[in-house]
C-alpha cells in the first residue's frame, strides 16, 4: 500500500543540486563509508534521525520523495521555529484544502552524518497518518535532498543503507547487474518491461521509490497502451493527504528489469489526472516498490546516473497479497486495534458478514493485540482454502464470523 505524498506534493524548488562535499554535511574525517542500520517494518524502510539535536525521531528513507518531510508540527512549534512560507498542497481527493511550512536551519543527524541549516517541510496537520494505515509510528520522510550527494546503497537483507563518498567510491563487481537509470528532481527512474499480455508488451518510465511498500503501481492514463488486466478488483491505494486513495488491484504477467523478469506481480493501477505539474511527474508511468526492490541489494549512482542490482535470497519469492477483502488500519496508543475501513464487495470477508467500522477482536481464537498490522494482514493472505475465524466489535455487539481465503485476483 503505498501513499502518493510526493507525487501529491507541489510547487517545491527549495534546494539545488550540489557536489558530494558539502559544507553544511559535517562527516566524519576520513570516513569513506557511512552504514546507516534500519528497520523493515510493513513494507518500509525506518532509519532514526536526531531532529534538531532534540528530538529522537524515526522517518520512513525514501528516494521517491524530493524533499525532507516532517508529518509532526507539534516538533516544530515546540522548537519555536519560524515559519517561512505557508504552501497550498492538494489532498488525496483533489477537493480538500491542505497546506505546509517551510522551514529553515534545521539540524538533522543520521548515522555518522550531521546535516546543518536544511530546509525542511513542516504539514500543517498529519495529513499522512502513517500509524493508521502503515502500522508504524513515524514522524516524517528523509528525501533525496539529504543522501542524493552519496552513492546509496540499500542492502535489504542486512537491513543497512550505506552512503559512500562518490569520489572513492568504486562499481561493484559482476554479482551485480548495472542499470542505466535517470534522475530527475534528485529522484531516479529506470525502464522497465511491462508484459499485460502475451501480444501486449510495453516499455515503461518508473520512479525507484523505496518509500513505497508495494510491487508496482501504474499510472492508466499515462500511455495509451496502459490498460487494466482482465481480473481486477477495487482496492484502497494507501492513505495520500488527507484521505485514501483509491484504485484497482490486479496481476500483469511480466515486469522485466534489464535481465531480471518477475512474473504474475501485483500490481496497483491509478487514474494519474491528478497531476497538475507534469514537470513534476517527470513522465513516469509508474513507480516500483520495496515489494520488487527488496528482493535486491541496490546500488544508486545519483551522479553517474547508473543503478546496480543484485539479487538476494528474496528474490523467488511469491508476490502475496489479502485474500479476505479486508482493509485494515492502526489505531490505539499501541497500534494494536484494528478497524475495518473497507471490505471488497463479493469477497470472503462480505459474505461472511464484515462491515466497514468493525474492529477485529480476535483472529483465530488470538486477540487481535497480539499482533502487528503486517502480521494481522499476513492472516488473511495464507493459502486459498484456509478457514479464518474472526470476532468483530460492532458498537456493543461482539460478533463472530468465519470465513474461507479465496484468490480475489
């Protein structure tokens, strides 16, 4: 599920591009290699950051995202920061009117690295609701305005990025597959083949965002040969600004990579009308999730503009997915009560009776506490024919309700 904030993002320009040696990065002398260890939660990629040498904050590493977001203003206000500039941004919906600040000389440190006098966004109102559909608690997103001077490397098997100083820094050797890539607005995007059908294949402009927690997404209006799959069913997107986005689920039968072929992935499918800066879209198609590049370590080459992949022991792994029809979100100081805010009409969980504002009590005969988003979620994708017994709160009423996993695409 992954959120467009920064296609959603607009009227932005507030760092140039510069050379590797910067003065407002104070590194460490000598050091060649930062390794900066992360956590994987749900799909993404959660580094800590020191926000302002005050506050310990976790922020989703994303290449996807131009610039470095903060979704807490209460950080900012405590901090007595001034706001510079209030922006209209467009919401998830293109109806609600959402706004942001910019800030300036803000300290971030990550790692061994101490970035000074960054301008940071600052959302007017957590427009993100990371907890709530994401399952994790985070405070913001690190954009490509802090690591694009570096040669990033994601190992998601180690779960470490490292940053390494492009002056010394070497290609790898032949393990790795060497991509040409594009970057645009400090944001890189590689061609992919996308088979629909065995007489329909086309070669697509997608953005590499490690932001994004699915496989693929496809913009339908972006090509005239982009066209959804026979099999589709309706499906919540993630959460944008200000609400959710809405979309189609289905399968494609191939996504190549230069030598790399995936096939039968999942995929998202959305109208991209949206976009009214198409500067901003850089004509991309489309956008590659973790759910594809973490079958990889990856190597990004900002300046050379060339990416290196090589595969890990992830990367035969099925592509899996709900089978119940169920959307799920993350509320509770704990991020352990899970309300149902969508249920696909037709599927295993309708007829059995699930209503959108139910909140799951127990899967299985486990209190649904037990559990994370990812592994509540991970329930309902087990095998086609598995029985899941689920009790549901509905107001004052504890209902139980069983069902049986079918494929729904």
């Amino acid at each position: 599920m992954k959120r467009l904030t920064h296609a959603i993002i607009l009227f932005f320009t507030l760092l140039s591009t510069a050379p590797a040696q910067m003065l407002d990065m104070e590194i460490q002398r000598g050091l060649r290699r930062i390794d900066i260890p992360f956590d994987y939660v749900n799909g993404f990629i959660i580094v800590n950051i020191t926000f302002d040498q005050a506050f310990p904050l976790r922020f989703i590493f994303d290449t996807g995202a131009e610039h470095t977001i903060l979704s807490k203003r209460e950080i900012t206000d405590l901090l007595n920061v001034n706001y510079l500039r209030r922006f209209p941004i467009i919401g998830a919906d293109l109806s609600k009117e959402l706004y942001a600040y910019l800030v300036q000389g803000i300290e971030i440190k990550v790692g061994n690295i101490i970035a000074k006098n960054r301008s940071v966004l600052v959302l007017e109102e957590d427009y993100f609701r990371f907890e709530e559909y994401a399952g994790i608690d985070v405070q913001g997103i690190l954009g490509s305005d802090f690591f694009r001077r570096f040669v990033v490397k994601i190992n998601y098997s180690r779960h470490v990025i490292s940053l390494y100083d492009p002056q010394y820094w070497e290609p790898p050797g032949k393990a790795y597959v060497r991509v040409p890539i594009e970057v645009n607005r400090n944001k890189p995007y590689i061609s992919a083949r996308v088979q629909f059908h065995k007489d329909t294949t086309l070669q697509l402009r997608l953005l590499i965002d490690s932001g994004a927690s699915l496989a693929l997404l496809l913009n339908t209006d972006s090509h005239p040969g982009l066209e959804l799959p026979e099999q589709v069913i309706p499906s919540n997107l993630g959460a944008g600004l200000g609400g959710f986005i809405q979309g189609y689920m289905g399968r494609i039968e191939e996504l190549g990579l230069q030598s790399f072929t995936f096939r039968e992935v999942i995929s998202q499918f959305q109208d991209a009308s949206f976009f009214v800066d198409t500067t901003y879209s850089a004509g991309r198609n489309g956008i590659i999730g973790n759910d594809v590049l973490s079958r990889f370590t990856i190597i990004i080459d900002y300046n050379k503009e060339q990416a290196y992949f090589e595969p890990n022991r992830s990367y035969n792994d099925e592509f899996e997915y709900d089978r119940s029809g169920l959307f799920l979100a993350a509320t509770g100081a704990g991020l352990n009560k899970y309300i149902v805010y969508g249920v696909i009409p037709g599927s295993p969980a309708a007829s059995a009776g699930i209503l959108t504002g139910d909140e799951i009590v127990k899967v299985n005969c486990w209190p649904a506490s037990f559990f994370s988003l990812a592994g509540i979620s991970r329930k309902f994708q087990k095998k086609p024919g598995t029985k899941v017994r689920v009790k549901v709160k509905r107001g004052n009423e504890r209902i139980k309700a069983s069902f049986y996993l079918r494929d729904l695409i």
